[in-house]
C-alpha cells in the first residue's frame, strides 16, 4: 500500500450486477441499508455515497468515500457490514470494486433529479 492509498481519502466505484429482474428490489436494499448503517459507517471513516441505476437495468453503481483505506478496512470488518454481505448475497450475480483517484471535477456539483 503506498501513502497514498494509506492516507485517503478512499473513493471506491461499485458495481452490483442484480440478479435477473431484481434491479429494483437490489436499489431498495442498498439504500435502505444505507440509511440503517450511516452512523455505524461513519464512526468507522465513512464519508459517504452516491447511488446510480445503469439505464439497461442491470447494475446498481455505488460511488463509495472513506476517509482512507484504512478506515474502510476498518469497516468492513465490522460485524454490522458482514451482515450486509450477506444479506446481499442472494440480489446479485456479480460485484466488482474498483479504488479510483480524482484527478479534476468540472461543473457547479448539482445532481439533476430525474425522479424515479
């Protein structure tokens, strides 16, 4: 792990691919769980999500902050996030978790509300 990576912030872009026809019923747990783990999360170093639906379907993108690697490591070995995993296990075919670095944002940061 380089300083880098040690020091954060951690930005992790997450992908859930939802069992067949269970796109909603994925986006339904992953915020009310969410919602459920926020203060538990942030004790732990958590910054905080954003949650898209791709526009086939399909996938949940979670684009997830901690405060470093460190803190998310810290997280996950909690026992209220193995709950999760587990929980979450039977809405999807695959996750995939990629650790990003920001290089340059552009814009004024407002989210246009397309409604559901």
């Amino acid at each position: 792990m380089n300083d880098h990576q040690s020091q954060g912030p951690l930005v992790l872009i997450n992908t859930f691919t939802a069992v067949d026809g269970g796109l909603d019923a994925l986006a339904a747990f992953q915020v009310a769980e969410m919602q459920d783990m926020s203060a538990a999360a942030s004790a732990h170093g958590w910054l905080g999500n954003e949650v898209y639906r791709s526009h086939d379907d399909t996938s949940l993108i979670v684009v997830t902050r901690f405060r470093s690697e460190l803190a998310k490591d810290a997280w996950a070995a909690t026992e209220r996030f193995g709950q999760h995993v587990e929980d979450l296990e039977p809405l999807v075919r695959d996750v995939t978790s990629v650790p990003v670095t920001p290089i340059a944002a552009h814009g004024d940061g407002r989210r246009a509300d397309h409604g559901s």
